[in-house]
C-alpha cells in the first residue's frame, strides 16, 4: 500500500507491505533503501538519525539522505526510512528539489506504528 501526496514542490510518501516472513524483514528493508538509491543513480547515502515510536528494533532499520538524477538528468534529493513493526516493513520518502529541513523533520519525527 502507498499512500503520497505533494505538497509544496516536494512529494511525501509512505508505503507498507506484509511479507508474513519475520525471517525475510531484514533482506526486506536493505532492498527498499537499495532500491532508493538505484532509482536516483545515488552513489553515496548520508545517514541521518531514525527514532519511530512503536517500531521493532532492526538492525536494518535507518533513515538516509542521497543526491541523484531522475531520467532527463533533474537533480533531486530524497531522504528515506526504512523500518519494521513485526513482519509488516514500511518505507517513508521525501522528494523533492530542494528539501525544507522543517518541514521533513516534520514528517520523519512524527512518524509512529501502532500495535
């Protein structure tokens, strides 16, 4: 399930996806933030803090930000997290070409999962 939505000149985003499989969360989440950075061409990702309320701790759990291009060469940067509650794995996404840094720590300190 994806909810988004743009506000401003950014697009917000959460996404959520059951995989059933407790053992398969990990592999999970490392391939939503690979798959983040493929689809920018990002090379580099700067690690930024992740604290979501309710979550379960995960190893691979981790919020990111990276600079790339989209096809057509746009530059753009997004900030991710990726993050677990049992076997339900959740992607939260700002995109934009110009991130305000109010507004996206906003979105990403207000993030909570409930039971």
């Amino acid at each position: 399930v994806l909810h988004a939505c743009t506000a401003g000149a950014s697009t917000w985003a959460l996404a959520v996806a059951d995989i059933g499989d407790p053992a398969q969360v990990g592999e999970a989440l490392t391939e939503l933030a690979v798959a983040a950075q493929r689809n920018l061409e990002a090379s580099q990702a700067r690690p930024l803090g992740l604290k979501v309320d309710g979550a379960t701790p995960n190893p691979h759990s981790r919020r990111f930000e990276i600079t790339g291009r989209v096809p057509g060469g746009r530059e753009l940067t997004e900030q991710v997290a990726v993050f677990t509650k049992g076997t339900r794995v959740y992607q939260a996404t700002a995109l934009g070409a110009r991130l305000e840094p109010e507004a996206v720590d906003t979105f990403f300190g207000n993030l909570r999962v409930s039971p």
